[in-house]
C-alpha cells in the first residue's frame, strides 16, 4: 500500500514541476467595482463598466466591521445578500450557496487563490480562512461569471480581498494601522483585530491578525442551548511588497490554528485545525499590455473527535486525520489590441494532494486493530487555459466572450478498514472491492461565457449572460469507499446526520446557465435604483445522491437517517432576485439616510426523481433602513422567509417553518474611535435556520433529534480605531 508519506514528499516535489506545466497567457479580471453597504447593492446603471457581469454586489470595509461584531462567520454575513444562502456548519465554517448551487461549485478565491477542503465534513471550507475582521472588500457575482475569473466550477463567484499594498510619497515613510474588538452576549463570544502598515515609496511591510471565539449560543425563546456550537481560531499574515523597475512584486505567509470548533449538524467536531501558506505575485504594466503572476503554496493539517458535548475523548473517541498540500500558479495577460478590443489570455495549473487516515482506537472492537485508511495519498491535479474578447462597441454596448479548457487528473491508493471482524464485513468487502479497481480519472472539460450589457435609455441598463462551464468531482466524491454505518456517516458536508458514499463512475457537471437583469435609476436630490434579475440553470450529470438503504439502529431498526452514494443525475434551478434601494433624505450637517429592498426566489428540481432538491431556499426577503452621519451611524433590518415545504426526501429533510427576525444597531465615532452598540434577533424570536441542517449535537446529549436551533437575542459591543 501506497504510504501517505510519500505522497508528502511527492506534494513537495510538485512545487518543482510548476514551470515544466504549459503556460498559456491570460489577463486580471479587472474592474470597477461600486462599494457599497451590506446588504445594499449598487444596481445603476453607472455601476456597470465593461465586463462587469449583471448581478454584482461589493460589501465594503465599513460595512464588514459592523458585521464584524455579529458573526465571525464570513459565509453567514453574505446571506444578506439576495441569491446567497448558506449551509449551516461550525461558527466560522458556513458552506456558501448561490441560487441553489452549493460550496463546491461557487467559485471561491482569496486573494486570487484557490484554497482546498480539507476533511470529509467540509469543516474548514475556503472561506473560514478568511475572518470578517480582516477582509478589506468581497465582490460577489451571482450570475454568470467570465471564464478568466476561473474554471472548475458550475455556479457563481465570491472574491476575498484582503487589500493591496499602500506606498508612501517619495522620500516619505507611513506607519498606519487599525484596532478593533467585539464581545457578543449571547454564547459570551468575543476576539479583535489588529493590522500595521510600516511603508515608504519602495517597500511596504503589512501584517494582520485577528482571534475569535465563542461558547455555545442559546437559541431563541425557548430552544434554550444549542450543543456543540462553540469555537476559537486565531489568523496571522505578514506580506511584504516592492516596486520595483520591473513591476510590483509581493510576498505573502501566513497561519491559522483553530483548536477546537463545534459543529453541531455533524457527528464530529473539529478538534484541531492547522493551516500555514506562502503566496507570491508579479504585476508589470507595459505598452503592449499587462501580466499578472501568481503563485502559492498551502499546508494543513486537520483533525476530528468529539467534543465533550458529543461525549468527548476519554474513551478515546474516534479520531479522524486529513493531511493537504496544494500548490500552483495562475498567469493572466491582458492585451489592449485596439480602441475598442482587449483579448485576455490566461493559464492556471491547481495540484491538490490528500491523506484522509483514522488512527485505531484502542480497546475498540470496531475502530481498531488497524489504521482506517479512508484516502490514501489522492492527488487533484488540474490545468486550465482560456482565451477571452472584449468589445466596447459603443458607448453603451458592451461584449465580452470566452471559451476555457480545464484537464484534470485524479488517483489515489489503495484503502484498508480498521479490522477483519465479522462486525466490520462491510467495510472489508468495500475495501477489496475498491482496491480491485481503476482508481485513476481524467477529464477534460470545456467551458464558455458570453456576456452582454446595453444601456438602453437614460436610466434603463439591461444585462444578459449565458454560459455552459463544467466541474469535476472532488476527491471525497468519488474516492470515499466505505459502506459500513459508522464509515459512512464520517463522510458528508450536509448536516443531514446520514451516510455517504462515493463513486468512482461519477462524471463531471455540465451546467448551461441563463441569466440577465434589467436596472431602473433615477437620480436627483433622492437617487433610487431597482434591479430584476432572473436566471435559468440546467445541470447535466449533477452530482446528488441514490439510497443505498437505511441505518438501523442496535436492534436492526431503521433509525430515520439513511445511507446515500454520490451519483450523476439531472437538474434544474430558475429563480428571480430583486434588490433596490433609495435615498430618503439628506441633512445640511452632512447625513443621509436610504432604505434598501432584496428579496430572492428560487426552484430547484431533481429532473432524474420529479424530487425537490436538498436545502433549497424558498422566498425570502429583506429590509433595511441605514443612516449615516459625520458622526452617528444606525440601522435597522428585518430578514423574512417563508415556510419550507419543499424538502428532499431522499435525505430525509425536515421542513421549517416561516420567521421574521429584527436587527438593530447603531454607532457614535469620537476623534477616530467608533463604539458600535447592536442587537442581534432582537425580539428573542425561536426559528430554525433553513438550510441549518439536523441537531446532532443535541440528539446525542438528549436523544431528541430537532433542527438546529437559530441563535436568540444577543447584545453586541464593539470598538475599533484606525491610527
């Protein structure tokens, strides 16, 4: 058997092969871009430059610290954006959705980079890697996206920018910086922030920090506790930049260690979570056209037991280790070919390499005598070209078309259950079953984007995108192998406390997707705009689930979860999103106040079942009152949805019923210093996130199995300075 150790070895000598890859041109997805404030977005018509695609919302600095002391969960904050959902998961570790298309097919880059899942429970997605106190912008596109902004995936994007270097004036020097912190009541959470620039005209020198942590929150009214909902992470970076005769060169490290963070839809907790990267980057602008190269490394370690609302590990538990090492570079040339024309070309090769091991326990019968090797050293290599055209025909007619191609290659080795005991027979037989097999896959997919904008009249501006973009399985999709129940139910991202299993016949997805927008503006003394955005997605080989049978219990009764494996079937998504907002005064001393509308409804079908799909959003909306002074600030919102009655029942979904939640806050600044004072839930209301998923924690502490409990009422301070 194939040891993970070297594949360690092999994931470092892949660093070494990056250069030998094919390197084809291509360009930065550069844009202007209208910030605005969550869950605002700026949908006029001048808010939409050339290659800007139709449905795009940037949330601001300003807006992410007020956010900031409500939630550390980077994922949650953009719910409050129509079209974005999101899986409930661990306090900083929410899977995003965009209109029905989850985590895995949203195209995810921080800092331009891809950051890889590291566990079969998804606890460390890319985003939880990316704390609210330290992101300087997120761009969010929910419609099509150009095929330069990344392959392998299906659906929208979210871009992290955590900001670009600040240079001094020559023969100058800056030292600048900002302190924040928060506490929250409710779950008796608190952490801060800390960033310092030291600079001159040649070199800046930036480093970020930030803690977050929290007990379990209670939920609402009467929910009382909800188990296994409590965390602690801690983020550093450090990036050094230069200017240089021949570009801008930047160099960027970083870690996170979180020791522990409850999940409390998932058998398991994270019980440690160890993530160090490098990055680099080289920009040069040239007469001929601009080049944009980066490239990265990443290392993490990651660890799963129980936590003591889960039964904890005096026993031993049942310990689960994944090992990731990713590498790879991204190249982009942008080529100004004429007036009217700008051809990008671009070339991106992402190596993925994973160990997924559960050390014996001992004692056990069941997780022992052996090591449970559930991926052995599995690599994920992928390499991606694309070529793109942008016209600005007239003044209000834009054009941009694209076409990409992506190889991918996976393999791993082979598995092994923990024993040969009768009670592990079903593992055993998987295994050699597994073992017997081709485990090697190569895809090679194409894509394609085409996206119009047409400023049709003073105040009109339409929009429409279509794209056909393919994606592979990931590495837990098609290599998890076992079919034991305790096996089984270690793997899954959906907080459904069921069983799955992967297949090594999936295909890749092949989405076809429609979407457009028509923004009405009005300016003067009150400027208003109203965004329509409907959309239409057809999903090829979309990667669901078939019941392989149910779970029963010590007695061989059905326990109401059931065992599932990934398989191809076909889907459809159509929804529309509305957003709006208005100026409703402004004051001579300088303030204004606005009033905001979104509101989202989506349908997703299982056209292989006639079934609803799993956790897909009903109709729901928000709406929000913001004013802002030189000195004051304040808001109010209110967050409704409708009942879910269209479950999946495949996974046996519960249904949710309908709530309104009310927020308030508000904030006063004094020489630099701001104090924020914010109510969260502030009517205590008891309600079930929609897509929150099973209680688990609390099923095994009480034997009540309900679904997770929304967090209740809670007061939140914060204090934050920039110097």
């Amino acid at each position: 058997m194939t040891s993970r150790f070297s594949g360690r070895i092999n994931a470092r000598h892949s660093l070494s092969l990056i250069g030998a890859r094919l390197i084809a041109l291509s360009a930065p997805y550069a844009h202007a871009q209208q910030a605005t404030a969550l869950p605002d977005m700026d949908v006029g018509s001048d808010a939409l430059p050339p290659a800007v695609p139709p449905t795009d919302a940037t949330i601001t600095r300003d807006t992410l610290k007020q956010a900031a002391s409500r939630s550390s969960d980077t994922a949650d904050i953009l719910t409050r954006l129509p079209g974005v959902s999101a899986f409930g998961a661990g306090g900083f570790s929410s899977l995003p959705v965009i209109r029905g298309l989850d985590n895995g097919r949203v195209g995810i880059l921080v800092d331009g980079v891809k950051i890889d899942d590291a566990c079969p429970n998804n606890m460390n997605p890319p985003l939880s890697y990316a704390d609210p106190q330290t992101i300087e912008a997120i761009t969010v596109i929910t419609g099509v996206s150009p095929v330069s902004m990344g392959g392998d995936t299906i659906g929208g994007a979210i871009l992290i920018d955590t900001g670009d270097p600040r240079f001094a004036k020559q023969d100058e020097t800056i030292l600048t910086g900002s302190l924040s912190g928060f506490y929250r009541s409710n779950g008796d959470g608190f952490g801060g922030a800390a960033q310092v620039t030291a600079a001159n005209d040649k070199f800046n020198l930036t480093y970020a920090g930030s803690y977050t942590q929290s007990d379990n929150y209670d939920g609402g009214g009467k929910d009382g506790v909800v188990r296994s909902t409590e965390y602690a992470k801690t983020d550093h970076s450090l990036a050094l930049a230069a200017q240089t005769g021949i570009g801008l060169f930047q160099v960027k490290g970083g870690t996170q260690r979180s020791p522990y963070e409850g999940f409390p839809n998932q058998r398991m907790d994270m019980t440690d979570n160890k993530s160090w990267f490098l990055n680099g980057r080289w920009q040069n602008w040239f007469a001929w056209g601009d080049v944009d190269l980066r490239v990265h490394y990443r290392d993490t370690d990651h660890r799963m037991n129980f936590l003591a609302d889960k039964g904890g590990t005096e026993d031993g538990g049942m310990p689960m280790n994944t090992e990731v090492h990713s590498a790879g570079y991204t190249l982009k040339v942008s080529l100004p070919v004429s007036q009217r024309d700008t051809v990008r070309f671009g070339s991106e090769l992402h190596h993925e390499w994973l160990n997924d091991y559960w050390p014996p326990v001992a004692g056990s019968m069941m997780m022992g005598p052996n090591e449970f090797v559930n991926v052995n050293a599995a690599h994920r290599d992928r390499l991606g070209t694309y070529a793109e055209w942008e016209a600005n025909w007239t003044g209000d007619l834009t054009t941009t078309l694209g076409i990409r191609n992506d190889q991918v290659w996976m393999n791993t080795g082979d598995v092994q259950p923990y024993g040969n005991s009768m009670m592990q027979m079903a593992d055993i037989q998987a295994a050699a079953a597994f073992n017997a097999a081709d485990h090697s896959a190569h895809d090679s997919n194409w894509s394609g984007s085409a996206l119009i904008h047409y400023q049709a009249a003073k105040g009109i501006a339409l929009d429409l995108g279509y794209a056909h973009k393919v994606r592979s399985p990931n590495i837990y999709e098609r290599y998890t192998w076992g079919r034991g129940a305790m096996a089984s139910t270690m793997i899954g991202w959906f907080g459904d406390g069921n069983g799955y299993v992967g297949n090594l016949n999936l295909k890749p997805e092949r989405a076809d997707t429609v979407s457009g927008a028509v923004t009405f503006s009005g300016a003067g003394d009150t400027p208003w705009t109203l965004r329509i955005a409907p959309y239409l997605t057809h999903v090829a080989d979309y990667i669901d689930v078939v019941k392989l049978g149910d779970l029963t219990d010590m007695m061989g009764m059905p326990n109401g979860f059931v065992q599932l494996q990934f398989a191809n079937r076909e889907a459809r998504f159509y929804g529309v999103d509305v957003s709006g907002d208005a100026t409703l005064w402004t004051d001579a001393d300088g303030g204004s106040a606005r009033i905001g509308l979104t509101a989202s409804w989506l349908h997703g079908q299982n056209l292989t079942d006639d079934d609803p799909l799993y956790h897909q959003m009903p109709f729901n909306a928000g709406l929000h009152f913001d004013y802002t002074a030189p000195r004051w600030d304040a808001h109010a919102e209110l967050h409704a949805v409708t009942d879910k009655d269209r479950v999946d029942p495949t996974r046996n979904e519960p249904r949710t019923n309908a709530y309104a939640l009310v927020n308030l806050g508000a904030g006063y600044t004094l020489k630099g210093v701001r104090l924020g004072v914010d109510i969260s839930n502030l009517f205590d209301t008891a309600y079930a996130p929609l897509l929150g998923g099973q209680s688990l924690g609390d099923f095994v502490a009480t034997g009540v199995l309900r679904p997770v409990p929304g967090r209740g009422r809670s007061f939140n301070l914060s204090l934050g300075t920039k110097f």
